[in-house]
C-alpha cells in the first residue's frame, strides 16, 4: 500500500481490503502532488469510516528497533535500546506536505467519519498504521482538485435540523462528483428529510421511475454502499439494474487470477434514486441514520438540489396499537410509490387514484384477470396488521365495479414476493359487496414487508380498487430500536459466527434486508445447537427482541451466483454481558431455553419479542432449518440503558425487627413497599425475620427460617411430602421504570435430590419470566448468585423459588438478598464455577443432531407407575402363557399304556384277558379308563 499519486485526475485511497477487514502490522504511506503550485487538494472521506476505537492521539513509549510490532514485554533486556515514541493502536494521519515535519492536519480513527481536509499548497501526505491487534473496516477517501463546494461534497449531521445542498448551490453543481452525506440521530429519535428544489440531469428518452443515466441522488436507509479495495492488476465489469420496483442492483464484480469474484457491498438499503425535475417525496427513516449518494458525470450541470432535515423524537406508548393508517388515503405515500401491473387504457383508472375515499374513480387493470396486482412501496420495513378495500362507481357510465376477494404478497426488496398463508393454504381475503362501503380485513399474523401487493381474485362486473393500509412501524413498540445491523451502524467487525461459508456469505452480510446474501454457516450438514451467529452491541443495552430472516446462496464450491434458498426455522437466543458468561432466554413453563418460532420463507422477516434483558453480545443458535440448509440476516431490537436512577429500596420494619435476639424468629408477611428517598443498598441476611420479603401464598410449601446468633437463613429440606413442591419467597414491589438493578444472593444447593433453585420477575399481572435458575448438586459450601433485573415499564417483583425433583435427600439455602443499584452490570454476572449455562445447552439436553425441540423432564411419580405398569403386563402374559400350554395337553390325547375294562352289575373284565366269546348277553356294558400315575400330572389344567 502507499505511492506517488497525481491529483490533476480524481481518484481514491483505501485501506487494504476495504471495507473488509484492514490487516495488522501496517504501515502505508502516500504522498498526492497537484500539477500547479498554485492548486490545492481535497480530502473526502467515505462516512464507511471504521478504525481501531481507541485514543488515536495516545502515545507508547518503549525501547526496541523501531518496526511495527508489539511492544516488548521487557524492554530493559534488550543490549543498547533504542527509545522509540509512536501512536498506540491504528490511525490514519494527514500532514500539509511532503515532509515528516509539515503541519499534521488531522490524525484519526474510531468509527466517525473525518470533516473534509483541504491542504493549504500542492501537495498532501497521508499515513496509515495499524497496530497488532482490534482491525476495523478501514477507510475509503476521494482526492481531487480543490474546486469550490467541493470541500461540502462529503458531511456528517448531527444537530436536530439542517439543511443538505448539492455543492455550489444555488449555482450549478461541478462535474465529476461522488459526494455522500450522512444524517445521524440519537435514540428515540425520527429523522424526516424534505427536498425543497430539485434539478438533476436526466434523459429525456428514459421515463421510467428511478431510469437516471447520467445525475442522480441516491438515498439509504444506513450507511450507503462502498466499494473494496483490490490490488493492481484486477479487471472490473459493472453492471447497472434498476428495476421496476425502484430498488437499485448495481452489480461490480472483479476478477482475479485464481477466478475469485467479490462483490460490491452494500450496507442500507436503498430507499430510491432520484434525477430529473420532480421533487422526491418526504422520507421518514426510523433507523437512526439516513445517507445520500450524490454522482454527477462530466456533461451537462443542473441547478442542483436542497432539502431539510428534522431530528423528531418518538413518542412511545406502553399501550400503543399498531394499528395507524400508512398514509393511501392521507397522501402520507406519494404516487410514485404506487404502482400496478397494468392500467386501464383511457388513464380514467391509475394507480394513483386507488387511494381510500377517493371521488374520483379507482385503480382498473387493462385486463380483468387474476393476475393482475396493485402495488405500494412503503420505502421502510413495516408491520402491516390491516387492509381497508372500497370499489368504485364509474364516474362515466355510472357502473359499480368491485372485487369480491383477493390474495395479499409481500416481499422486502420488491423481487422476491410471498404469497400470505394462514396455515398451510394461501390466505383469501373477502372484501367488498357493494361499490361504496369500506371493508377492513385484519391480517391475521401481521407481516413485516415493505413492498405490499393486492392480487383480486374474483369481482363484480370488473376489477376496480381502492384502499389503505393499517400498521406501524417498528420502532414505535416501547424499547424496540433497530441497534445497527440493518443500517450498518454496527461494523463488521462486532459480528461474528461459529464458521462461515465462503466470502460472500460470511457474517458480515447478515444484515436484515439489507442484501439478499447472508450467513451460512461452514459444514454442509451442520447440527443442532452447534452453529451460532453473534452480534456485539458495543455497549451493554436492554434487548427486547430480534427479527430473522432468511438468505440466497451458500452451497459451497457453487459460486456467488447460487439461488439456494434457505432460512431457520427454530432457534434459541443467549446474552452475555462479557461474550464468556452466557445466559438463554428461558421458557418460564418448563425452565428450560426458550425455543423461537423462526422463519417459514427466505425473504419475509418475522419478528420476535421476549422481556428485556440487559446484554451487550446476543447470539442465535439455529435448531431447526430448511432443506437448503441455515442461512440467516438479523436485526436486533432494543433500547439504550436508563441513566443510574437513585431510588433505593426500604421494607416496611417486621416485629420480629424490634424483637431481640432468640432461638426462634416468627415469620412474618408484611407487605414491602419501595421508597424513593436515598440510602445505601439494603442485604436481607434474615437476623431479624424476613426484613419485606413474603411467602408466596398460592404456594404449597413455606420456606423454613434457620434462626441462629451467628448466621440465619431460609432453607428447604428434601423428604417424600416436599417431592415436586414449590416454596416461593417474593420481594418487595419495585417501582416501575426503577433500575437495572443488580440482584446479589448466597445460596446452597446440594444432596442427590435435584434440587432446582430458581430467579423470576413476576408483574401486576402475575406474569413471570424466568431470570435465572441451576439444578443439582453444587456442592456443600456457600456461593453468591447474581443476575441483573431489567428496567420494566410496570411494577414487579423478584420470586426466589426452589423444589426438589426426588424425595432424597438433598437440602437448598437462600441468604444475604440484596437488590444493588451501585453495583456496575458489568460485574452483575455470575461466574463459570456457578453459573448454569456457562457452556451452551450442556446443562439441559443431550446432543440433539435432528434439531428436535427438547421436551422437558417428566415427574419422579412417572416412572414408579410405568414401572408397576409394566410388572402387572409381564404377569399378565406369563398367567396367558400357562394356560394356552395346559389347555393344549388337555386336547391333545395322550397314547399310553390304559387299564380298559367294561363293567357290570356283577363282574368286571379285564380288557387284557377278555375276548366277544366271553361276553354275556343281555348285560350292559360300562366303558372305564384308568391312566397311569405317571401321566396324572400332566392331565392338570
């Protein structure tokens, strides 16, 4: 990297590999010379700006040779060190010359792009260093010739309004031109952008929405797409598509030597592209960042363009309902965002007068026919909960004209489209049966999409449409900020996997909706549980949901050009506050981690909430997926934690508080309340009762007090009439919009009875969520337990809770409860020794490579009865066989030796001695068979 390089033509400086990851042990040098002394140059840097985040300004000093490595561990050891001072970690460093000595115009890094530098004569220097460790993204710049309004051609903004002009304005803008600016706004806060004049070139010839040949203005939602980097040698083919939906596809791919392909990268989405003479509509981006890409080519200038920018905060609601008008009716979405397959001739009938309670007319395809849609692009990802449909009379022949049902698509990019489904069948919606009244269909399970398409499917005398559509957006439910994946806020570099599949599918692209490629992950036949996809927010925040999707391509070896679909169907979520200490979202019924419904299609995103949770690192564990195996984009949602609160906590005193000290304290439930006057954190260690706490009374077990002058605590004991029953203490209310708080607690868990000690939230309204549990045996010594209690917008209670799954013995103690506000959450995080998910899935079920769901423990009892069962059954058989085997012997004759005699009133002959001479006449004869003794038993049945 580095070079001599000639200002009289734009061009571009990258880091190496941009904006893939820069490698360490760098050290780039350029030097960049204008042809006249009496020109100057221009710096623009790309708002894709990611260096190492730490003091850039620091300085290391230690004793070596002065190359680029890590400094040594001891220095003092080396034979006649040499003394070298340099900066610490990665920068970028612009000096006003050619010389080591000339004036330093700017020295930077961390991920805030650098304001434009000018130089003051003909000639700029520029230095990259990267350090051994903590690589970024890197940076891209343009230099160029100073012109003036060139030094505006890249900006950030920040403050709550503003205005953007194209360079020169109101004069025309200069020729040449790659120019971004960047809005960026705090949490909570809505950015609405409005263009006031609007001239850019454009060709007559191509009427098309979004055909710009030559100017034009493209507008992000993020960050806007950057180009690599690649070395000397390489050949591009570019190829610009702009569909009819107006989403831009500009395909760049470069070829090297050994056939690899690396594609263009785009961070946002693209919301439109604008040239021409009419005004863009209004944009409202709810994402926190909002980029423009302005290109000019070196023909014909325009006046240009100006536009306002506010930063407006969100007012969310506890209650709120998604359920708002999207603005058909209003006129909120303008009528370049509605669009249709086709349009009755006469132009009586456009896609523009479909709106809702529209006088005149209604949308009318050229064609009556199934297959014939109506269109919107809601620019933004949205929930969409309802549609409201009205046919038309005709204002000319005064015929009424309806549809009767129709088919609902979605998609989030305007090419890959969904068909609605309630259950397994496409769902058809029935609308209207007269002309004039509003029927509003709810959508059963609402959908994420931005662009929505009405399909009639049968009508009254002809197609004919009006209608508006119901939802809200994302961020309008409480804590449920997009945090940077689906707008590039977050870097590259805070999102890593398990294995990746290739460059192109790497965890990079597993941004939500912003490219149609996302992560695979590396082995074609992954397991269950054994795959995982991790998002490091930055900082801790609370996380209160994650949206998934699913992804084109990933069969290895196959290219970049694969149209393998695949998405997740089942997966877990875990959180961390140290990325070391993982923690799942657990299902409250059977304690163990929460399965998520995930995705039934590669492009429609679904969206999934639990209580929040405060994490810095969130990862995905896929569990069950498509025939085209895992392929995955996210977003997570969630909000910045609360400013330190100084409410403290207080108990309402017990009687046994005043009491002096005894053998046995009376246990008490006095209800606890929550003061907001300031005082030291409180520890209920139980000397004196238990200090607010209360027994669950819907609970069949009370715990037990263990009342000594030393040391007291609460315990339950393991016998046959505990087996299966639950003790439950709950805490004092907690106010809501209190905390985070840190709950501190000693425990003891230990004998062969599975004892399982659990941590619940539980609200007003007696719903729980599990905050934290561990099982069997740990040993007979105490250990502290601590997990952190999330900020609720409604009071709650902590519930301490813990049973035993046999009747063995085994015994759980509970001591010293304190509810923390000074502890940091950062240390509010139990370690590997007692923590029970420490190692992912290994304490709650055995490897599952079918990707099954885990079906939770049965009850001790169970397995007694199926024990009994089955002895009875084995009885039973044993009993049918005996029988069948006597009653065979007893049909089957027997031949043996037989003692025959006929038998009179008088005599008896022997059968043996007997012969017809010697019977007598007139006698009567009686058949005996005697059998011999040795077969009498077998005659027994």
């Amino acid at each position: 990297c580095g070079g001599v390089l000639d200002a009289s033509k734009a061009g571009y400086i990258t880091s190496p590999g941009y904006p893939l990851e820069y490698p360490s042990h760098q050290n780039c040098h350029w030097i960049i010379t204008a042809p006249e002394p009496s020109q100057r140059i221009v710096l623009n840097f790309n708002p894709h700006f990611e260096i190492e985040r730490l003091d850039c300004n620091s300085h290391a000093c230690f004793e070596g040779d002065g190359e680029l490595s890590p400094p040594p561990l001891q220095p003092s050891s080396l034979p006649e060190p040499v003394k070298i001072c340099r900066n610490r970690y990665d920068f970028i460093e612009i000096r006003d010359g050619t010389s080591d000595t000339a004036d330093v115009l700017g020295r930077h890094c961390s991920n805030i792009a650098p304001a434009p530098i000018i130089s003051s004569g003909s000639s700029l220097q520029i230095r990259f260093v990267s350090d051994y460790a903590h690589q970024g993204a890197g940076f891209s710049l343009r230099y160029e010739i100073f012109k003036t309004g060139s030094e505006f051609c890249f900006r950030n903004f920040t403050s709550s309004s503003g205005m953007i002009e194209s360079p020169g304005f109101p004069d025309k803008y200069p020729h040449n031109l790659e120019c971004s600016y960047m809005i960026i706004a705090p949490p909570h806060m809505d950015i609405t952008l409005t263009f006031l004049t609007f001239d850019l070139e454009n060709d007559p010839l191509l009427v098309g929405e979004g055909d710009c040949k030559y100017d034009w203005l493209d507008v992000w939602d993020g960050l806007p797409q950057v180009l690599p980097s690649f070395p000397q040698g390489s050949e591009s083919n570019d190829e610009y598509l702009f569909t009819s939906n107006r989403r831009c596809q500009v395909l760049r791919k470069w070829s090297f030597s050994h056939d690899e392909e690396v594609e263009r990268k785009t961070l946002g989405p693209l919301i439109g592209r604008y040239c021409g003479t009419k005004i863009p509509p209004e944009i409202q981006s709810p994402s926190g960042l909002l980029s423009l890409s302005f290109h000019t080519d070196m023909a014909v200038a325009k006046d240009g363009f100006s536009a306002r920018y506010n930063l407006t905060r969100k007012e969310v609601s506890d209650s709120f309902h998604c359920s708002t008008t999207l603005g058909m009716e209003s006129g909120k979405i303008s009528d370049d965002q509605i669009t249709a397959s086709t349009t009755f001739y006469d132009n009586r009938w456009l896609p523009r007068q479909a709106r809702l309670n529209n006088n005149d007319n209604a949308w009318t395809p050229s064609e009556d026919s199934n297959k014939e849609y109506i269109q919107v692009d809601l620019q933004f990802l949205k929930v969409l909960t309802g549609i409201a449909t009205q046919g038309a009379i005709s204002k000319e022949t005064q015929k009424a004209y309806y549809v009767t049902t129709f088919k609902l698509e979605v998609s989030t990019n305007g090419e890959d489209w969904m068909v609605y489904r309630h259950g397994k069948n496409h769902k058809i919606f029935h609308a209207n049966t007269d002309p004039a009244e509003v029927v509003l269909n709810r959508v059963p399970q609402p959908v994420l999409a931005r662009f929505v398409r009405i399909r009639p499917q049968t009508w009254k005398n002809g197609i004919a449409l009006r209608f508006e559509l119901y939802g809200c957006q994302i961020t309008d439910a409480p804590c449920s900020n997009l945090q940077g994946m689906l707008s590039g806020l977050l870097p590259d570099t805070q999102i890593s996997a398990s294995s990746s599949r290739e460059m192109v599918w790497n965890p990079g692209t597993a941004r939500l909706v912003a490219s149609r490629s996302g992560w695979f992950p590396g082995p074609a036949q992954p397991l269950a549980g054994e795959e995982w996809l991790q998002v490091d927010l930055g900082v801790p925040k609370m996380v209160r949901g994650v949206i998934t999707q699913g992804a084109r391509g990933g069969d290895a070896g196959s290219g970049a050009t694969t149209d393998n679909r695949a998405f997740v169907r089942k997966y877990k979520v875990a959180h961390s506050l140290n990325a070391k200490d993982w923690n799942f979202i657990m299902d409250s019924k059977f304690s163990l981690p929460k399965i998520f419904e995930g995705n039934t299609h590669y492009d429609t995103p679904e969206l999934r909430h639990f209580d929040e949770v405060v994490a810095q690192f969130v990862r995905l564990y896929p569990e069950r997926w498509s025939p085209a195996g895992i392929g995955m984009r996210v977003e997570i949602l969630g909000c910045d934690l609360p400013e330190t609160t100084t409410a403290a906590f207080s108990t309402t005193p017990t009687p046994a508080a005043a009491a002096s000290e005894s053998t046995t304290v009376p246990i008490t439930t006095t209800a606890a309340t929550v003061a907001t006057s300031p005082s030291s954190d409180s520890v209920c260690d139980f000397d004196h009762g238990l200090c607010g706490w209360t027994h669950d009374p819907n609970a069949p077990l009370l715990w037990s007090l263990h009342s000594h002058e030393l040391n007291s605590y609460l315990y339950m004991d393991a016998s046959l009439k505990t087996e299966q029953q639950r003790a439950r203490l709950v805490g004092p209310v907690v106010a809501a919009d209190t905390g985070p708080l840190c709950l501190i607690f000693s425990y003891q868990l230990g004998g062969e009875a599975q004892g399982h000690l659990r941590v619940l939230s539980r609200d007003n309204h007696n719903e729980e969520a599990v905050l934290w549990t561990l099982k069997d045996d740990q040993g007979p010594v105490w250990k502290e337990g601590r997990t952190i209690l999330p900020r609720s917008p409604k009071d709650f209670q902590v519930v301490m809770e813990g049973f035993f799954a046999h009747g063995t013995r085994g015994h759980i103690w509970i001591d010293n409860i304190q509810m923390s506000l000074s502890t940091p959450l950062t240390e509010c995080t139990p370690t590997s020794s007692t923590f029970a998910f420490s190692e992912p899935f290994t304490a709650f079920s055995p490897e599952n490579p079918g990707g099954g769901v885990p079906v939770p423990p049965l009850p001790i009892h169970w397995y007694y009865i199926m024990a009994a069962g089955g002895a009875l059954l084995l009885l039973a058989v044993a009993i049918l066989v005996r029988a069948l085997c006597c009653c065979r012997q007893h049909l089957a004759t027997k031949k043996s030796q037989l003692s025959v005699a006929y038998h009179s009133s008088s005599q008896c002959f022997q059968y043996s001695n007997w012969s017809s001479s010697m019977a007598t006449p007139g006698v009567e004869p009686v058949l005996t068979v005697r059998l011999d003794s040795r077969d009498r038993h077998r005659t027994l049945c």
